[in-house]
C-alpha cells in the first residue's frame, strides 16, 4: 500500500501542477470546451483515485470542484472570476493535502466544508435547474482493484458523456486521451498530456486585477498537440543516476590518464628519433627497427585513445542528458504567481513567456526556483507600475514581463524583463548612504550599474512601506546567495522610466567541468571555466591600492584583486615575482581578479568531494585527479568573493 500511496502521490502532484497552468489557460479562452474537459477528466481522476485510498475529504473537495466543470462542459454553466478563485483555491487545498499524506500517510485536520459549500453555492446559484452529475462519479469499490498488480481501475458509468470505458492504473493516472508519465520521480512534468514538435514554446498571458473573466486571465499557451503519441518512458531514482554520474567520472579521469601516457609515448619516441639522428652507421639498423616499433605502438595507443575519447564524452553527454530537465517545469508555476500577485497589487500585467523547452541540470533547476520567485515579485512590485500611472507616463496600462531562458555555450541564459518604471540609480544610492551601506564619497564615484547591484545586499530595500511582497530586503539577497551557490552571475540593466532586465547565467551541470589550471607558487590550482571573464597579463606595477584593498584597472572598470598567493599561504618576495596573470572572475554580481603565476590550460575535470575532514578547507569547493594521478584542488570562487567582500567591510 505504501508504493501505491507514494505513486499515487507522485502523479496526483503532477496533476495538480497541470490543473495550475491550464486553470490559468482557461481564464484566457473560457470558451475552449476541449481545455475544460481535459482539466475535467484530472479532477475526475482526482477524485477516483483519493476515493478508492480512503482519503475522504480529498475527494468530497474534488467532487464538489468537479460538479461545477461538468456543468461548464456541458454548457450550462460560464466561468466566472469568482468560479476561477475557488477552483484555484481548491487546487491549493488538494495540494496541502497531499503534502500531508506525504509526511504522515493522513489528510490531516484540514477544513474543507466552507470550501465545499462556496463551491456548491457558484454552482448552484449559476442554473436554478439540477444538473445531474452521476455521470462524473467513479466506482471505488475495492472488488474493481487488481491488487496483485498494484491497480485501480476507474470506470465511468454507462450515462457518461463518453462513449468508451476508461480505466486507469497508479501509475498511469490519467484517460486514455491524457496520459501521464515521468522519467524522474522529482521531475515534475511540463504537461501531463504528450505533446509534439508543434507545440507552442512561447506562453503569453495577462493578467488583470478586476472585470470580467474575458478580459482578466493569466494564461499559458494552449498545447496544440494533445492527440500525439505518448512517449515511452520509466521513472529511475536519482540515486541511480548520480551512480551514473559517478561512473563516467570515473571514466573521464581514466581517458585523461590515457591521453597523459599517449603523451609520453609521443615524447620517447621523439626522443628516439633524435638519438638515431646522433647515431653512427653501425647502429643504425637497429635503432631504425627500434623506432619503428615505437611508431607502431604510438599510432595504436592514439588511435585506441581517440576512440576512447569519443565513447567516453558520447557516454558522458547521454548520462548527463537523462539529469537534464526543461525549465518548463519552473516556467508553468509563473503564470499562477503572476496572477496572484497582479490582483493583490491591483496592476494589469502581461506574461509573456520563451525558452520553456531550454534543459538545465535537475539540481540547478532545484536552486533557481526561490530566485526566479523573488525577482518575479520585484519586477511585479518595483518594476510595473500601477494602470493610472502607466496612463499618465503615456504607456499602456497593461505591463509586460517577459521571462524567457536559452543556452550559451555551457552557461544557461535566464533572463526577466519589465516595461516597468526602472531603477532610479540616485535613489538606490541615497537609500544605501541613509543605512550606512556605502559612504558618500563611495555614492558620487559610483556608476549606475554599480548602483544597480546594490540591491543585492542583506536587508538593503528602497520600498517605503513594506507588505506581504516586499519591502523587507530579504528576496534579492536570496536571488544572490543561490545564484553564488551555483558559480553562477546576476546581470542587470535598467533604465528609467523604460524598465529593467535581470539576467542570471548558470552552468548547465555541476559534476563534471571545464577547469582553467593555474599555477600558484609550487602547486596547480583549478579555477571553474564557468566563472572566469577574461585573462590579463600584468605587470607589477600595473596593481594599485585603495584603502585597504589593492585593485587593477580594466578598460576604465576598477576590479579588487585576490593574490593567490598570500590567500593560500604561500607568500612571496617583492622582487620575485616582475609578471603575473590576473583572472577576473564573476559571481552573481561582483567582480574579482584572482593573481596567479602561470596559466596552464584548461581540462575537463571531474568535482570529487573532499570528505568530512576537509568540509571546512577555506574556498575549496573539491579536488579531481589529472591525468598524470596527482590530485589538483578546485577553488570555490563564490567563497572567495565573500571573503574579499567581509575583509573589505
């Protein structure tokens, strides 16, 4: 019972995730009768299946959600705003629910009869007339299970609508025409019914704070393709694919291994041929036969190394790619915040939404929900104005924010953008004077792009009343710290009275990189690719210093710089050193130069975790084994702009 219990939880959370964009998409086109049947027959699902585990109040809630949709379906009953909000509502409640069922195998003491009764009262009030629901019910009877195959099949009665029975499993929980599948049990999907190659990737919806349904939805691009066939797919623990992860890792250091030996091999057979260059007539012969041998072998170990080469990285792209989730499934939850807040804030607001179908890594995707949360609500808060002031600026009083996300060579590009009022740098900077963050000499030097990233400090907020949305200046420090966990960079652009953009650039994976080594005194660092802006050869007196911090100039930008060096201990003499390499790196939305000695390429390299005796080495993010076996230590960036920060302050 357990298993179904959890399967059932699983798939009811994708339902109830579907039920959230096309609830949304049906406030848009209230008249599209194949959109309400299809969010008809989850709640109909719903409700069969929280019946037949016993979980009541569930499926009273859904039942009562239910009659209301049948009665649209059927004509007899036209959305409403008020339909809508208690639809939400219930979607809400169903989720609580399952939380609970999650947590202790209970629906827990949720109060749902005042909830019932709204719902029976839009329904009722709608239509003197009755309509009859039998139709709509499920058998649940236990003697329609086949237990021995974890089933539950729901049959709908003869006076349905439908003409053909359906029947369902926990595993498949949905119609026949609304199949349900996933490839990961955390993966929430984008769409409970398959799609094709035609659907939509770009969402526009709008969102109004009063009038009538028509003209106050926030919707999500209607899938065009509900009539495709169902993809083959199968749910795999993550455990398992990390094992996965683990073990091409294990490959790719030993093809770097391999290629390290190729290597050597090349040199010794150089080697040969110059020695039998040097050679006399008489052992000429012999050295000849030598060194073609040598030949041989050094052609078919590069060969053997190359076919390596190209398994391995095929291999290590086609596990990555089984991680790789679309961003459509943090995407499809936008909409419903995006309504939410517009008719809390009373602002008219339209979503226009690209990129869905851009892939990320499972556990990027996992850290960037909370930041993209929270600059949604700034953009809303901050950014869009309210329709009066809008009109009066001579702007539509409908605002646009337009989310959108694509790729970047190995970043993933993920961007908000508003139509809003902009960030007034001068008012952002007199706010930070006012709370001490900066001085004013520090304000009159700084630029606005500067001023801009100061919004990211810790309790830093030029709100001035703070509400259930903001104003306490806790969501863009969230937006940082996450995206600094990542190695990750915040970009932002703004100007004033035309709106903003905030553009967040992630790794698309996070175990397996693309390392810049360094050199730092006697040892070889590795400094993720990921963050690194640009190299720069310097000389020594190309450094400057400014109160307690020593910098360089780059093209008129003023960047603090790390000396590798002294951070990790290793000090060196004035005189030793004439000229160095500064990499400028980012993180979220600071800049640093890190001073090094040499640098000495890049590798692909594998992110092996340092274990608990050495969880707390100061900016070591982990360590990888080259090729030649020795052990190279990576350097956690974002640890080091913190430091340099904290030592600043």
């Amino acid at each position: 019972m357990a298993e179904i219990i959890a399967e059932f939880l699983v798939e009811s959370n994708e339902l109830l995730e579907k039920l959230d964009s096309d609830l949304i998409a049906l406030e848009k086109s209230p008249d599209d009768l194949e959109l309400i049947n299809e969010i008809f027959r989850a709640a109909h699902t719903f409700k069969g299946t929280s019946g037949f585990l016993g979980f009541n109040k569930l499926m009273s809630l859904t039942h009562a959600a239910e009659d209301i949709l049948n009665r649209m379906r059927k004509g007899n009953l036209s959305l409403t705003s008020e339909i809508m909000d208690a639809i939400l509502e219930t979607v809400d409640v169903l989720r609580t629910f399952l939380d609970n069922i999650s947590s202790t195998n209970q629906e827990g003491d949720v109060e749902v009869d005042t909830l019932i009764a709204i719902l029976n009262k839009l329904n009722e009030g709608a239509s003197p007339e009755k309509e009859d629901t039998e139709g709509a019910t499920v058998e649940t009877s236990k003697d329609t299970a086949e237990q021995e195959n974890a089933q539950i099949p729901l049959k709908k009665n003869e006076d349905s609508n439908d003409t053909k029975e359906e029947k369902s499993t926990v595993t498949e929980i949905a119609t026949n025409d609304s199949p349900v599948s996933a490839t990961e049990p955390e993966n929430i999907k984008e769409n409970a019914h398959p799609t094709d190659d035609k659907s939509q990737s770009t969402a526009k919806t709008s969102t109004q704070a009063e009038g009538p349904q028509s003209n106050a939805p926030v919707g999500a691009a209607k899938n065009d393709g509900k009539d495709s066939k169902t993809a083959q797919t199968v749910r795999v623990p993550v455990s398992r694919l990390d094992h996965l992860m683990n073990l091409a890792g294990e490959l790719v250091l030993g093809r770097n291994r391999l290629n390290q030996v190729n290597t050597f091999f090349e040199a010794s057979l150089h080697s040969l041929q110059s020695e039998e260059s040097r050679s006399s007539d008489a052992d000429f012969s012999g050295e000849t036969k030598i060194r073609r041998m040598w030949e041989r072998n050094v052609e078919l170990l590069s060969e053997t190394n190359s076919a390596l080469a190209l398994i391995t990285s095929e291999l290590q792209m086609a596990i990555m790619q089984t991680r790789m989730m679309q961003v459509a499934s943090l995407f499809k939850k936008v909409p419903r915040l995006v309504r939410t807040l517009s008719r809390e804030m009373k602002k008219e607001v339209e979503l226009i939404i690209e990129g869905e179908e851009t892939e990320l890594d499972k556990s990027v995707i996992e850290e960037i929900g909370d930041p993209l949360t929270h600059l949604l609500r700034n953009s809303l808060d901050h950014g869009i104005e309210s329709p009066e002031i809008r009109k009066k600026a001579g702007k539509n009083p409908v605002g646009k924010v337009r989310l959108f996300a694509k790729q970047q060579g190995n970043h993933i590009i993920i961007g908000i953008q508003d139509d809003g009022a902009g960030i007034g740098a001068e008012k952002v900077k007199a706010r930070a004077v006012e709370r001490g963050v900066i001085t004013e000499s520090e304000a009159e030097r700084m630029n606005d792009r500067e001023a801009y990233n100061l919004i990211f400090q810790p309790g830093f907020s030029t709100a001035e009343v703070v509400t259930s949305v903001s104003g306490r200046g806790v969501g863009m420090d969230v937006v940082k710290t996450n995206v600094s966990r990542l190695n990750g960079m915040i970009e932002v652009e703004s100007e004033q009275g035309v709106g903003s953009t905030f553009i967040l650039k992630l790794p698309l994976t996070l175990a397996i990189i693309q390392g810049l080594l360094v050199k730092v005194s006697d040892d070889v660092f590795i400094i993720p690719i990921v963050t690194v802006l640009e190299t720069v050869r310097v000389q020594k007196n190309s450094f400057n210093t400014i109160g307690n911090r020593q910098v360089i100039r780059l093209r008129d930008t003023v960047i603090p710089v790390v000396n590798l060096r002294e951070f990790f201990g290793a000090s060196v003499a004035d005189n030793e050193l004439q000229e160095s390499y500064v990499v400028v790196v980012g993180v979220a939305n600071k800049l640093v130069g890190l001073v090094v000695d040499k640098l000495l390429g890049q590798e692909e390299v594998v992110i092996k975790s340092l274990g608990e005796f050495f969880e707390n080495s100061q900016a070591i993010a982990g360590a990888t084994i080259m090729g030649d076996g020795r052990v190279r230590l990576i350097i956690d960036i974002s640890e080091i702009v913190n430091i340099e920060q904290e030592r600043v302050v």
